[in-house]
C-alpha cells in the first residue's frame, strides 16, 4: 500500500509527458521509481487470493466463502465506478476501472473456482498465465461483434462508448490472467498449514524459481511483446508489459513478493507494524489517499502557478512554468504517508472494537 501510494503520488506531482518507463526519455531514477511499484497489483491479487484462503478457514465452509467473495467484489465494482472514479477525476468524464474493479471481478470468478477440482484448476491458471499474451485480441473482438467490449474488459487495455451515455469506460486493468494469479494466490495457503521454517524454505525456492524463470523467458523472447535485446541494459531487462498483465511481468514482480514474504515471516519490529497497520487498513487507506493526493496537488497548484490543475486530464492542462520533479513527489509522499497513520490506525481500533459485518467488507 505504501509503494502503491509513491506511484499515484508520482501521477500527480511528478507528471511526466511521456511514459516513466520509456527508457529513450526517462531517467534512472524515474524509471526505478515506477517500476519498483509494478509488485502492487500483483501482490494485491496474490494476497487477497491468500487471504480469502484463510477468511474460508473460519468460516469452515464453502458456500459461505462463496458468498463473502461475491458480496466483496460487488462492493469492490461499485466503490470503483463512483467513489474512486469521482477521486481520481473530480469529475465523471469517463469509468476507469483499475485495480480495485480487477479485485472485485476476480473475487466474483474466485467464487466459483473454489469448487472446481484443485490440481486441474491450478494447472488451467498457470497455463492461461503463462499463454495469454498469444491470445489472438483482434480476431475476438470481431467475432464479437457489438460485444467487444466483453473482451476490451477481460483483456484489452481500451475503452468503449456506454450505450447511448455521452461517457465510456477505460479499461485499464483486464481480468484475464489477474483472477488466474488470485487463484494461485488461495491455492497457495496449503503452505500456512506446514510449519515455519519449510514455509519460508519453499517460499524461497519458488521467489528464485522464479526469477530464474523471468531471466530465461526475457533471454528467449517468451511471454512479452516486449522483447529483450541482449545488447541491452538491466533496466531494458525488466522493462516488461503490465497492460495487460504478460507472462515475464507476472514472474518478474511475484518473485519479489514471495521473496518479501519470506524474509518478514515471524519478525516483529516497529517500522514492519506499522506497515501491517496500512495492510490491515487497505481499502480504508486506498479510499483516503487518492482524493487527498489530487486535492493538494490542486492546492500547489493554485498557490504555485495561480490555477488549480487535475494532472489526471494530461499535459493538455500544465500551467505555464511547471516542470516534473520527483524530489518533490518523493517528500510528499513521506508527508502523506505520516498524514494516514493515525486515521488509518483510529479506523483499525473501531473495526476491532465493532461486532458489525460491514467492516468485513472494507
């Protein structure tokens, strides 16, 4: 949550008129920040896959995980097409669903996958990871027809028209293979059921399995529409595709994450709680911080340059005189994260203290 909160800080205060990963105009530092938050997405699937694993265990049954799943991803899809779209735009232009639309339908999918056979559904997820990016996107669309945008939403990073509506949907985060990696991700509890020290052995073994496994996938071209040329440099080497999500990003980003997972397994100090306090408040804090990254960055703005700007519309609306600097999003960020400790820790105490269901979907 706290690196997700760098990269939309980054969005806002350091807006940049080409892409941060564009290795022919970024900088090192640019770039790095950018691509150390490519583990977020991912490992929100992967956990929430995981977590829904150990909520199934208390309830002790099925069809009751089934149906937390569901009603959690409905509440995910609709905070994502009001309350979010409203934050990142102040507006209502256009429906970007993102990564919080991505959890709620995989969470919807996940309810479902729970009751078909383990090891077949695993090995159906990994391959569908692993062959994705070879799925022929033109020839489905269409076939589709008028429904494309079926397909746009499952794997296509585009947008399309809302019926008769003057507004559309973005969809910038797709489906396919995201609930494939949430399954993975339930799939994986069965090490939480062996002990310690194996656990943290086999979670090691699979963080360097993987990364050997990205190496060789980037030396041979597979799994990217981004290939590597040899001749290139590290930062060319992960430079991978994240829309939508390809084979080579997915192992990238996941041996990082179980490489985490690993190394902070049974340790206990102050800076590792308090970043437990924002994971226990993770929609809390997802709710919080992006209206309050884009409002001040309208206040800067307006004291800095004399208007109010949504770096959100594009270049289309810089004021005259402004110029990118990550040092400035980089002590903003710190700012904003001292700013949610204490709400985030306040809303931790209420949800502890309170017997109501709703907080189990928040």
């Amino acid at each position: 949550m706290v690196i997700m909160a760098l990269d939309h800080t980054r969005d806002f205060w350091t807006s940049t008129q080409f892409d941060p990963l564009d290795l022919s105009q970024s900088s090192v530092a640019l770039f790095l920040t950018r691509w150390i938050t490519h583990i977020c997405a991912p490992g929100f699937i992967f956990l929430t896959g995981l977590s829904a694993y150990f909520h199934g265990k208390k309830l002790n049954s099925k069809q009751e995980l089934a149906r937390f799943l569901m009603v959690r991803g409905m509440v995910l899809i609709l905070l994502e097409l009001t309350l979010i779209n409203l934050s990142w735009q102040f507006d209502y232009n256009f429906a970007f669903v993102q990564v919080i639309w991505a959890l709620g339908v995989s969470m919807i999918l996940l309810a479902g996958l729970i009751y078909l056979p383990k090891k077949l559904t695993i090995a159906s997820c990994l391959a569908l990871i692993g062959l994705h990016g070879y799925i022929n996107d033109d020839y489905i669309r269409q076939l589709l027809g008028n429904y494309e945008w079926i397909w746009i939403l499952a794997h296509v990073r585009s947008g399309f028209k809302l019926f008769e509506f003057d507004t559309g949907i973005f969809a910038a985060y797709n489906i396919i293979p995201l609930f494939a990696l949430m399954y993975l991700g339930y799939a994986s509890g069965s090490l939480y059921e062996v002990e310690t020290k194996q656990r943290v052995r086999l979670l090691l073994i699979a963080a360097t399995g993987l990364a050997t496994l990205f190496v060789g996938s980037r030396i041979l071209s597979f799994g990217d529409p981004s290939p590597w040329n040899s001749d290139g440099s590290i930062l060319s080497l992960i430079n991978t595709s994240k829309y939508p999500m390809s084979f080579s990003y997915i192992v990238m980003t996941m041996s990082i994450v179980l490489l985490t997972m690993a190394l902070v397994e049974n340790r206990k100090n102050r800076m590792l709680d308090v970043f437990l306090m924002y994971g226990q408040a993770s929609l809390f804090f997802y709710l919080l911080h992006v209206p309050i990254i884009n409002l001040s960055a309208h206040l800067w703005t307006y004291m800095e340059f004399g208007v109010a700007i949504n770096f959100f519309n594009g270049s289309k609306v810089w004021p005259e005189g402004y110029e990118p600097n990550l040092m400035r999003t980089y002590l903003y960020w710190i700012a904003l994260i001292a700013i949610l400790y204490y709400p985030c820790k306040k809303y931790l105490q209420k949800k502890k203290e309170s017997d109501s269901a709703i907080y189990s979907y928040l």
